[in-house]
C-alpha cells in the first residue's frame, strides 16, 4: 500500500526522536532525508539523501515512490507542521493527485519548544513566529510590543535580526536569548541585548527569544 509518513526527527540529537519515528523508519521501505537527519538512526532499510541544491525535486521524488507501492519515510526536522515538509509535500500530493489519506504525520519535538523549555517560558502565552524561508520579517513587528515574550526562527543571521528591530525603533536595551544548535554537544545559550545581539556572531541553527516589553 502506498505510505509516505513525515517524520519529524526533534532538534538534532538522538535522545530527543520519538519511539514512534523510531519504529516508523526501521519499517519504512525507503527513508529520504538529509545526512544529519538519517545518522540519527540505527536501523533502516534502504536510504536516499537530500540534494541540499534540490530539495523540491527531493520531495516531489518522495512523493512518486510513495505512489509507486512503497512505504516512504521522509525524515523532517524538528516537527514537521512547523517550519518543516508539511507544508511543502501537501502541494506537491495535491498536484501529483497523491491522496492525502495516505499521508501521516509523525509529530516530532521542535526546536522552538526546546528553547522555551530552555528558558523556562510557557510557549502557549508567547508569540510564535517562523521567518524560515521568508523575507518578510516585518511581520514581527505588529506584535513584538503586545505584552508577550516572542519566540522566532530567524530567516537570516541573528544579529541582522536584532539590527531590524532596533532600526524598526525596539529598545537596543530589550532582553534577548539566543539558543544556539540545541541539543548538540556545542549547545549555546547567550542572553543579551538586542544591541549586544546585533554585535555577535551565531551559526544559523539559532532560536531567538525576546523578552516582552516592560
């Protein structure tokens, strides 16, 4: 039977997959993702690793061994409804008429929640907002005064990030937290200012975390 299940694979480190995704992919007749994602795992029947340069070709390729009869394993990171393949293989199903019935979701642990598990900050009374793969991160600015901490992916480096917001008339004083590669070995948690933010360098595997204003 025709079967591809989004798996989301957590933050990075292995501790944090579920047992579902565990059973999933040791099951799965093919699993599809990047390097880092499939070395999280110890059994697995046949492989294929992301093009980095194509990966809409990767997944429109997920989809049609889907539709060839195999169980397909596609490996997403964090949780795959947040800034993950969810979105992306909806269209591509509906566009090769792949019946979504035969898609399922494997949730997994975002890194967002791990940075608000980090800084001790009750994620369903903060703004949530994802700027992967957007430009338009203006959006943060209508709600980055409304009382609540605010919890973003960035689309671009963390400190250009921060240099918006102070260029946008934020306080260069507002309390920042940058959770750095959670859950790797060279995990990083630096707090801040937006202009001390602004002023440092960060790999691109970052959360931000800004304070409310006062």
């Amino acid at each position: 039977m025709s079967k591809l299940y989004i798996v989301g694979v957590g933050p990075g480190a292995k501790e944090y997959l579920t047992y579902k995704a565990v059973e999933t992919v040791k099951s799965a007749d093919i699993v599809i993702g990047s390097k880092r994602a499939i070395d999280l795992f110890d059994e697995v029947n046949d492989v294929k690793e992301f093009n980095v340069k194509n990966l809409h070709g990767n997944l429109e390729e997920s989809v049609e061994i889907a539709k060839g009869g195999k169980t397909v394993a596609l490996l997403s990171t964090g949780d795959p409804g947040f800034s993950g393949l969810l979105s992306p293989i909806l269209e591509i199903a509906e566009e090769k008429e792949f019946n979504k019935d035969n898609i399922e979701v494997i949730p997994g642990i975002s890194s967002l929640q791990l940075a608000s598990a980090k800084s001790k900050i009750p994620w369903d009374k903060a703004n949530i907002m994802t700027f992967h793969g957007r430009e338009n991160i203006e959006d943060i600015l209508p709600i980055i005064d409304n009382g609540k901490e605010t919890i973003a992916l960035p689309s671009r480096k963390v400190k250009d990030m921060a240099q918006f917001l102070i260029d946008n008339n934020v306080d260069s004083n507002r309390k920042v937290i940058v959770c750095e590669r959670l859950s790797y070995p060279d995990e990083k948690i630096v707090e801040g200012t937006l202009k001390e933010i602004s002023q440092s360098e960060f790999t691109y595997m970052c959360v931000m975390v800004i304070s409310a204003n006062d």
